[in-house]
C-alpha cells in the first residue's frame, strides 16, 4: 500500500508558513518610532495670569513622550508664510517660521481682530505627524476659533484635512469643532496630524481672552517626505 501525503495537512502548513512570513513582513515595514524631538522655549510668566472661569480647558500635556516614526524633521523651519491680514500690526510674516520660539516682541506677528489666518508652503509634500502652535506665552491666554487644516493645493477648497477644531460654535465657518480650548503657554500646542499628506498648512484663531488680536510666535511641522 502506498502512503499518500495528506494533501490537506500539507495545505495547512503551506497557509501557516504563508501567515507567519507576511506578520514578519508587517513587522518590517512597520515605521521604527522615536520620540519627537521637540526642543521648548524658556517659561515666561509677565503679568499674571488670567480669570479661567466658565472656560473648559484641556489639561496639559502630560512629559509622555510624543512618538513619531524615526526621522521625522521640522520642515515649516523658514518656509515662506502668508495671511489673511494684509497689514499685520506687530511683526514680519517670517517669524512664524523662523526656528525662534522664544517670547519676546522681535519674535512675534500680531494680525487684527477677528478671525485671522496664517498659512505655511512646505515646498512640497509630506507625511505630516504632528503640528506645534506657540501663539502667545508671556502669561496666560486663551485663544479662540483655533482651527488648523491640512491641503495640497494652496487656496483650500478641495482635498481639505481639518486636524484640529476647537471652535464649538463654529464661528469661524469651518464646522463645529470638537477639540477643547487650551491655555496657550511656553509648551506650545502639540496636535496629533497623524500622517496627514499636504504641502499647505493654515493655522485660524479669532482673538483670545486678553484682547481680539491674534498672535504667532511659531508653528512648527514635524514630518516625511510623502512617498
């Protein structure tokens, strides 16, 4: 009698071997993660902190380490911005970007009241993993409306990512936000992108809780290259 190989046994093996090479396969193609190397500016604290109540913030970011895949640079660092204010009343266009994230008047652009925008070309494109926001740190503000969108092409009205949204009355037009108000301090903002591809990033507000200016201090864009 001639013993024949189980060919459903063999089945099995050949579709196990098959499973264990793609997991292997996965693991290699999954992105080696680094904390971000995010660097902060000195605490400033002038005069005094601001009334809070009736405002529901979020809490402070945590010292967690913000992961992101290994490499990953700051590649809004000196690229051109531009704005919805065509006459900005403190500061040049060039500060937003400009790597200085300390507090002081030479390093800060004040756009007029109401809602203001600010937009970054990244000169290209990218997987954009997290977006850092310093409007105003000398002491404690609130900033309202605070949206910030994602696009390809540079006048937004197609292919638009909104990554963060915390205007719950959607008084800027854009859709009501479901992200929280934040005290705006010298740890910046650090907003999750995700991986978001853009070459184009725009930043709104619409005054805060000192006065109805709108102010930057830096934007930061921490991504890679888009394959």
């Amino acid at each position: 009698m001639i013993n024949r190989p189980d060919t459903r046994s063999f089945c099995l093996v050949a579709a196990l071997v098959l499973s264990l090479a793609g997991l292997a396969l996965a693991e290699e193609e999954k992105p080696k993660l680094e904390p971000l190397p995010l660097l902060l500016p000195r605490p400033t604290l002038g005069e005094g902190p601001i009334t809070l109540k009736g405002l529901h913030l979020a809490k402070p970011r945590g010292s967690e380490p913000f992961m992101v895949p290994a490499g990953v640079k700051n590649v809004a660092l000196n690229k051109p911005v531009k704005t919805s204010d065509p006459e900005p009343t403190l500061g040049d266009l060039k500060m937003v970007t400009d790597g200085n994230k300390e507090y002081d008047d030479k390093g800060l652009l004040e756009l007029g009241p109401g809602l203001q925008w600010v937009r970054i070309d990244l000169q290209g494109q990218y997987n954009i993993y997290a977006i850092m926001l310093w409007h105003f740190h000398k002491w404690e503000r609130v900033y309202h409306a605070v949206v910030v969108q994602v696009s390809e092409e540079p006048d937004f009205t197609t292919n638009v990512r909104t990554v963060f949204n915390n205007d719950a009355e959607n008084s800027a037009g854009l859709g009501v936000g479901t992200d929280m108000e934040y005290l705006d301090e010298y740890t910046g903002k650090l907003i999750d992108a995700q991986g978001v591809k853009g070459r184009y990033v725009r930043c709104y507000s619409k005054g805060n809780t000192s006065n109805d200016q709108n102010h930057y201090t830096e934007v930061e864009v921490w991504g890679l290259p888009a394959k």
